[in-house]
C-alpha cells in the first residue's frame, strides 16, 4: 500500500501494525476509517465516519470515534448458531437450495436449523 501527499507532491511512509481482517457480510457506511491490526468479526454494522481502533465482535453494531459497540442484530444464541453454520462458505448449489433461509427474518426464529437443508 502507497500513500501520496497531494500537497507536497511525494510519496509518505507509512507503518502498519498488522493486517486489517474483515469477514464476510460486513456492512459499512460512507466515510469509515480502520486502523491496522483489526478485525472486523461476521456480520458486523459499521456507522458512517466511525474510525475502528479495535476489534468488532460478530454481527455488532458499531459507530463513533473511536467506534463503540452500540447493540448486536441478534441475541447471543442466534450469533453462535450463525457463526456455526458458516452460510459464507457454502457452496452455490447449497445456497440456493436455502433460498428460504435468505428470506427469513432471523429474529423470528429461535432455531436456525428449522430453517437449514
């Protein structure tokens, strides 16, 4: 990664503390910064212009600077049983034969698997 300084016309170095991990169906919103050495869990919910100094739990809904938990999109039951299943990973043939699963509103169900082929 390169960084430029437009003013004085030259490149800048740069450090990093380590590598910035975010996992699958992350949402974020305009303007976010994320520091080095993060990662950002599954599912997480970044709010607009929030600078991520930490690492975000799985599906937290995080906003401010620095970015603060402010809730979760599930209760703890639900997250794990997300996390267990890995919806990401599967194949497309599997995706699409839980198309149903997509369509549900998750927190209407409290047995994910009732919902799973």
């Amino acid at each position: 990664m390169r960084f430029y300084d437009n003013f004085l016309g030259q490149e800048l170095p740069h450090t990093s503390k380590g590598p910035i991990e975010i996992g699958s169906d992350v949402w974020f919103g305009a303007d976010v910064t994320v520091l080095s050495d993060v990662q950002i869990g599954p599912g997480a919910v970044v709010g607009a212009k929030s600078v991520i100094t930490n690492d975000v739990d799985p599906y937290a809904v995080v906003a401010g600077v620095p970015a603060e938990p402010k809730s979760y999109r599930f209760d703890e039951e639900m997250r794990e049983q997300l996390l267990e299943t890995a919806w990401w990973e599967w194949e497309p043939e599997r995706i699409t034969d839980n198309e149903e699963f997509f369509k549900t509103d998750l927190r209407t169900i409290d047995d994910l698997k009732s919902v799973i082929r």
